[in-house]
C-alpha cells in the first residue's frame, strides 16, 4: 500500500520557529545520489570502511558542543510545545549519552567484515565453482522520531555494512539531526568514503515521498511509536524492517528468589521506562505472590512508578499502607506500551498460564522469566514465542550495543530473520557467484546427462 496525498504521519507538536526546510534538488535526485556512492561504498576495503567509520567517530566528538547545544535548543522547544514525558526521555542526548554512543561507533570499526563472507562454496562439476556471498543491501531508508542518538548508531552501521542511509528524524529532533550529519559528513570528506552516502531529510513531506522510492530505496526501517511505525508499514511498497509495539512481561515463578526478582522488577521497569524494552506487565505465580507482591510494589511505588493490579494482586496487599493508591487493571493494559513508569501487575495460577498471558498480549519483543528451577526456564524459553526470552536477568538487555553488535538499526518482531535487535548482520544479503569455463546447461539434460558432483569446499 503507499502514500496517498491525504495521508498523515503521526507527529508531535513543535513550535512555531521550527519551519521545515525544503531540500535544494528533488529527493529522487538526491536517492539516486546516495545509491551511487553506495555503490561506490560497497567497493571499498574492509580497512577502507573502517577508516570512514573512526572518521565519523572523531568528527562526532570534536562536534559535541555544537551537537549538545542544537539537541538542547531541540529539547527547551520540545517542553514548550507540550512534548509526552516518554518522547522527551528519547529525544534528550546528553553528555554522557552522547560519548557512549561515539564509544559505540568506535564498536563498530573493530567488529568483523559482514561483507564478502562465503556462506557457500561448492564444486558443481570440474570448473564450475558456485559461491554465494554477503553483499550489501543498498541504501536504507531509516524513519525515526526524536532519538537522535539513533543517526549515529545507523550511520556507522550502514558504513560498515557498505550500505547507503536516507534518515529521516522526528521534527522535535531537526537540530540535532543537522548537526549530527554535519558531523557525520565532515568525518566522512577526509576519507575515501563519498559524503552522499549519507543523506538527511527533515520535512514531513519528504517522509511520504521517501517511502514512495520503492526504486531507489532497498529496506525501511522505523523507529518509534507503534502508531507511528503502522503508518510506514502500512504506506510503502518497500520492505519493513522494525516492531510496531514493545509489550514486555516479566514473569516470576514461585520459585523464584525473592530478592532477585524485586531487583530485575526495578530495573526492567525503572531504569528506563521510555525504552521498547522496558516491561509493562508483572505476572506473579499465586504460590509466591503474597510474599513477593508486599516487597516490589511499595519498591516500585518508591521510584514514581504507578501500579495497576488485577484482584488476586490487590488482595495480597490488602494489608500495606502504601504511598499511592493502586489503580484497578482493566483489560486494555494487558494490551498497552505505556512507555513510561507505569506498570500492570496480574497475579497467574502457573507457568502455562503465564506464557499463555504472554503470548496473547505481548508483541513478540522481549519477555523474562525469575526462577531458580531451571527445567521451568527451559520450559517458559520454548513456548514463549518473542525474539528474546530472558532468565533471571532484565529485559533491559535487549539491544544491539549491550549484545555486542557495536549498535543497531532497531528491533525486529518479526518471525523472519534479522529478528530481535538488528547489527550489521541485518544489514547485508548474499548473491549467488558462479564461475564456469564455458559450461553449458545443455550438458547436464538427456540420456546422455552429465552428473554434477556437488562437492563442498
């Protein structure tokens, strides 16, 4: 399905001075620019690409005053135009998030080559030698809001991966954005790696012209709200790559270590609630929740967090004098993302009621289970359909740069790989290489049939 002329992109308010500016050449013109130096790109040596990607890293930190100060001009217009609490906490790229993030890029450059890896090599008959190799996707074509943080986690990638990236931030974010690619194109100029591998848009026009170029533009990738994702899945004959919602769960078993279970419950809920990993439902075996529920809730209530509870879960807090009122859960929050320090709290009466819970309710990202039993586990990992099952440990894990991969693009949901956090690995496909001397089909058909011998190497 594509754009129509009445479509209309999700969006956050903004002030008056944030005027869109038009791109100086049609975004056709400008796609076919950043397919031809991904061309180029794709070219390059492993050490060359690694080069550019450093380069980036040391223009991004000589460029930090300039970026702190356009993502706080970004942030105070945020405020004054009413931004939503769980918007804001992405879009805010402070000092220490933004050397983590160069800390990332740096990842990046010491990761392996995923280009040129030969997944198969086999002899088809004498002579005639079949490779299937990784290559490059093309160019990207990656839709966020606020989070500019993301810009640089993309652009190394794509780097990297010898792939060209058209990004598209959230309004709220435009200064940031500018400056970040700013940044990104001067490291950029003084390598080998064109600067038009890079391309900012930062009109809500370009957006839904940008998910028309089906014919220069090779995958999607969005990253935001669930409603925001739907429209570009929803409007673009381009492939999709992301997850429209973040329903995470954390389920803790009656054999769970109490302690342990209060201490992942804070993090994978408070340490930071506007992350699509972060859980928006506690499930509680009965067995265990009037000795748990007593500890984590007044825990949960501590840090701001605002609980709603089925009756089961009320009733073994009946006896608390607690800081706020708990909130009746209806049937809508089982099936919600607040994205913020709110969280349902349902009381299950054992673990296939749980993975039952969550595999209605959930959104396939992230799920956690607390348990000393280690057969439970193993039981809740195998039935629990998501891209990520976790045992005694937070759902806050979920992500590229904690796994290894440097950074990643997004979160896929989907069955089909790339699947979970996206690195470099999603980021490239493979062709098929055959090498022959002359060989004909021909020879291989009739009576006279000449056999492949389909040797390995």
């Amino acid at each position: 399905m594509t754009a129509s002329p009445s479509a209309s992109i999700p969006t956050t308010p903004v002030s008056a001075d944030r005027a869109d500016t038009p791109l100086a050449l049609p975004l056709s013109t400008l796609a076919q620019q950043t397919r031809a130096a991904a061309r180029q790109l794709a070219q390059c040596s492993t050490q060359g690409r690694n080069t550019a990607v450093l380069a980036i890293a040391e223009a991004l930190a000589a460029a930090a005053p300039e970026i702190l100060a356009a993502n706080q001009a970004d942030c105070e217009a945020a405020q004054a135009a009413g931004i939503a609490p769980a918007l804001y906490a992405r879009l805010k790229l402070d000092a220490a998030k933004l050397q983590a993030a160069i800390a990332g890029v740096r990842d990046v450059a010491q990761l392996p080559d995923p280009i040129g890896a030969v997944q198969i090599h086999r002899e088809l008959d004498t002579g005639l030698v079949l490779q299937r190799r990784t290559c490059p996707l093309g160019v990207l074509g990656v839709i966020f809001e606020a989070r500019p943080d993301a810009v640089i986690q993309i652009a190394s990638l794509a780097i990297k991966s010898g792939n060209g990236v058209i990004l598209k931030g959230g309004q709220e974010a435009v200064r940031s954005c500018t400056a970040l690619v700013q940044a990104i194109q001067q490291g950029l100029a003084q390598t080998r790696v064109n600067p038009d591998t890079v391309l900012l848009l930062t009109t809500r026009a370009e957006t839904l012209e940008l998910l028309k170029l089906d014919r220069w533009v090779d995958l999607i990738i969005p990253r935001g709200s669930n409603s925001f994702v739907r429209f570009v899945q929803e409007n673009t004959r381009i492939p999709v790559l992301g997850h429209a919602d973040g329903i995470c769960h954390l389920y803790v078993d009656a054999e769970a270590d109490l302690e342990q279970a209060v201490a992942i419950t804070l993090d994978a809920k408070v340490q930071y609630p506007a992350a699509c990993n972060a859980i928006e439902t506690l499930l509680v075996h009965s067995a265990i929740a009037p000795a748990f529920l007593p500890l984590v809730v007044p825990a949960l209530q501590e840090r701001g967090v605002e609980v709603r509870v089925d009756p089961l879960s009320r009733e073994c807090l009946t006896s608390l004098s607690l800081a706020q009122p708990l909130v009746a859960a209806t049937e809508a929050d089982w099936a919600t993302e607040y994205s913020d320090l709110i969280l349902a709290v349902r009381v299950v009466p054992d673990l296939a009621a749980a993975i039952e819970h969550i595999n209605t309710y959930g959104s396939r990202h992230t799920e956690a289970i607390v348990t000393r039993n280690a057969q439970t586990a193993e039981d809740f990992m195998a039935q629990v359909d998501a891209a990520g099952v976790f045992h005694n440990c937070s759902t806050r894990f979920a992500d590229g740069f904690r796994y290894g991969f440097g950074a990643e693009v997004g979160i896929s949901t989907q069955k089909l790989p790339p699947r979970g956090p996206v690195g470099l690995e999603g980021l490239v496909t493979y062709k098929y290489q055959l090498v022959g001397e002359g060989h004909l089909c021909a020879t291989y058909v009739g009576p006279n049939a000449r056999p492949f011998s389909h040797r390995d190497r």
